[in-house]
C-alpha cells in the first residue's frame, strides 16, 4: 500500500499544526516521540493523521504481514476476591453460587478435549481464589506438560503471582523460577490496566500495583521469558494517565527486551461497577491504536483482541497500526462477553480468521506464541474457498 506517499503528503502539509508536523518529522525519520508529544497526539491528532502515521510504521516493520494463532482459553474461576471497579468477575458483582471454580481434574478436562486438535496455546487466566495457589499452578502446568508438551503454556499474571507468593512467603524471584520450572512458558499481558496510582487505586484497588506489575515482568524477563503486555482504557483515565502507562512499559522494554506485542483493552461497561461510563468511541479505539502503534517504538507488535472489539473494527484496526489479532478463541473465553462485547461467543475458525485478514487486503500468518512462523496463508486455498472476495479497500488511510 502507498503509505509513505501518505505520510509525505502530511509532511508537505503546511496548513498542519506545527506540533503534529514535528512529530510527522519524527515517525517518518524513525525518531522516538517524547511523553509530552503522546499526549499532543491524543489531544490534537485526528484520525486520518495517526493512521497514516501509525501504518506507516507498521508497513515498515511488517509489510501487511499479519498474525494469528490457534488457541483456547481456559478461565478456571469467574469468581475473584478483588474487586476491581470495572470488571464483571468481581465478587461485588457476582454471587459465589452464580460461579464456577473449576479443580485441577476439571481444567484438564479441557486440555484434553483439544488432544488432536491443531491449537498451538492454552491462554489460562480468571480470578484470584486462596484455592488457586503456588502448589496448585505448579502440578497444573506440571500436569498439562505431562500430558501434551508441545501445548504452549501461557498463563496468569502479576496479579495471581503477587497474591500467590505473598500468601507462600517467597520472593517474586523464587516464584517466577518456580513457575517456570513446572512449565510456565509465558505470560499474557492482563492486570496492567493503567499502572498510575491516581487511577489504579479507584479501579483495582488491593491488586499489585503498577510497579509490582512491572517488577514481575522484569524478574520473568531476567529468567529468559517473554510476556505480553496490555492497558484497558476508556474509562476515568486522562490522556496523560495512558501516556504514562505508555512511557513505564517502553522503559522496561528499554531495559529487557522481553515484551512481545501490546494489547489495547477498550473497556467493556455491561454488569460492574463502572457501567454508568459510556463506552470509548470506535473513532477513539482506532486513535488509541495507532498512539500505542506510534509510542512503543520498541514493540515489535500491537495486538487487536477480537473477542473484544468484534471482527469489524479488528479488520479497521489493520490500518491503524495493528499487525496481529489474537487467534481462534474456540468460545473459550468469558471475560468480554460478560462485559458487554458484541462477540457474545467468540469462535472464528483457522478460515475465518484467515479470510477477515485477506478481506481487508492484508496476507494472514499463522504463528506460534513466540512469534514463529508456523504457515504463511496469503495465498492458500482452502477446500471450498467462497468466502474471499477479494480487497476491499480502505476509506480514511488511503486517500
Ligand atoms: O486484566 C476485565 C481486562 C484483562 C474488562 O496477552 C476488561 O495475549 C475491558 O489481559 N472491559 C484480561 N477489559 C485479558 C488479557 C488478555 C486478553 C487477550 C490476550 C492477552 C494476551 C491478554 O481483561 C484484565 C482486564 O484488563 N478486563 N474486565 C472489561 N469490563
Ligand atoms: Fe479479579 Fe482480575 Fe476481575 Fe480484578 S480484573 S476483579 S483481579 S478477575
């Protein structure tokens, strides 16, 4: 696609605001941007200025390369001590009798109904239970690599291991090495939410904070692993409030190299505490794309999570900075479509995913969780290829 011409044209564009025409500069000179310049980005940059920018960098980095997996989630409880403000598991929200804790047996009873399957990753996260403890994790993941040892394991976050090894009495350090050795093999990016205490103190108050957030991922970065990494926003924050969130996690990647792709998690308002607040705009979701895409010049990759923002806007995000979009979920998930999220059933299969890359002319790649390339689909047929109807192009960063 012709985005550099794009970004030329914003360059040559003397009626621009001169701050959004130093940052143009910037991007197209592969210059990083300060925090004062992501927050005049939020305030100031219109959607059609980030997406050419933001594309840009992403065509740069990856052509229209664009990833997915095969996975399914396991969620063993939707019940959880914490009572994070905007969350739909919390036990302020639900009653214990209206939830599932599921035992260890129960859990591979998952895993084992994928036995045969083509999935490549078992995503376990949900709520923070006692019952839910070190020796727990460790048989599971012991037990889940007994049973299938080519299964990625990534699971849990700092949250469940600052509550777990808080009640075990052991530092991070010796958790995180523990956990590895039973067969963690990564850690998705939740929990983070917005790191700044001014908001993380009203919206998950108790959990760990910001920097034992950060703190956790390091240790797992010094161990060799690598983590993804997210930021829900949409809800109390203010732009400074994301920036920060921003700044604190291309500082840790400064140090680590660990991260492998940031997640944006547009908040979902349907049964919490937070459902007064109107949800963020799709005009917003893309914005915030493509200032993630801009700023976290050390991320090799954005994430758009399906399941939460629908196939629709998944497919638009492509072209605001987005380069990979989660995987086949196979229903798995409860989190989002208890928030609200259109995607009440998340399931796409290997040819869906495939065809709603294609559609939106980029070439789908399927990849294991380390980002290794396990088949390039762009142009694969399948047995009855009759959805594909070709490129349709985009209105707003192609014009
Ligand atoms: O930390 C909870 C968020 C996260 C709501 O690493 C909500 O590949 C919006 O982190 N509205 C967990 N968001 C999910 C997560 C994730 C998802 C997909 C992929 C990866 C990855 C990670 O879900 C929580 C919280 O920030 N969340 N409730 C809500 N009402
Ligand atoms: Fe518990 Fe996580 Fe929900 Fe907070 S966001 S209430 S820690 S499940």
């Amino acid at each position: 696609m012709e985005t550099a011409r794009t970004i030329q044209s914003i360059l040559q564009d003397k009626s621009l605001d001169q701050d959004l025409q130093m940052i143009a500069g910037k991007v197209f000179a592969g210059q990083r941007i300060s925090e004062a310049e992501g927050i005049t980005l939020f305030e100031k940059g219109s959607l059609s200025y980030l997406g050419a920018l933001a594309n840009f960098i992403r065509e740069k980095r990856h052509g229209d390369r664009t990833y997915f997996n095969r996975n399914f989630h396991i969620e063993p409880t939707n019940v959880c001590l914490y009572t994070c403000t905007f969350c739909s598991y919390s036990r302020l929200i639900k009653q214990r009798s209206d939830g599932w804790e599921y035992s260890l047996e129960e859990i591979m009873d998952i895993v084992r109904a994928y036995d045969g399957k083509p999935v490549t990753e078992v995503h376990i996260v949900g709520g923070v239970l006692p019952q839910y403890d070190v020796p727990f994790y460790e048989e599971l993941f012991q037990t889940i690599k007994a049973h299938r040892p080519d299964l990625h394991v990534k699971a849990l976050t700092p949250v469940e291991f600052h509550y777990i090894f808080k009640k075990a009495k052991i530092s991070y350090e010796e958790g995180m090495a523990r956990m590895q050795a039973a067969g963690l093999d990564s850690m998705p990016g939740g929990g983070a939410e917005i790191f700044h205490p001014e908001i993380r103190d009203q919206i998950a108050g108790g959990k760990c904070t910001g920097e034992q957030w950060l703190r956790i991922h390091e240790i797992w970065h010094e161990l060799g692993g690598r983590s993804n990494a997210t930021m829900l926003y949409g809800h109390i924050e203010s732009f400074a409030h994301r920036v920060d969130h921003l700044e604190q996690l291309r500082k840790l990647q400064d140090k680590t190299g660990g991260f492998q792709t940031f997640i944006p998690l547009k908040f979902r308002n349907k049964d919490n505490q937070m459902s007064h607040i109107e949800e963020s705009t799709v005009i917003e979701d893309l914005r915030n794309y493509a200032i993630s895409r801009i700023y976290l010049d050390n991320f090799d990759h954005i994430k758009a999570y399906w399941p939460m923002i629908g196939r629709s806007t998944a497919q638009l995000s492509l072209a605001f900075g987005v380069n990979d979009i989660d995987g086949t979920i196979d229903d798995t998930t409860k989190i989002y479509s208890m928030a609200g999220s259109e995607e009440q059933t998340p399931a796409l299969s290997t040819e869906e995913l495939v065809n709603l890359i294609r559609r939106v002319g980029r070439q789908p790649i399927e990849r294991d969780t380390l980002y290794g390339v396990i088949q390039d689909y762009t142009d694969h047929q399948f047995a009855a290829d009759t959805q594909f109807k070709g490129y349709v192009s985009l209105p707003v960063v192609n014009k």
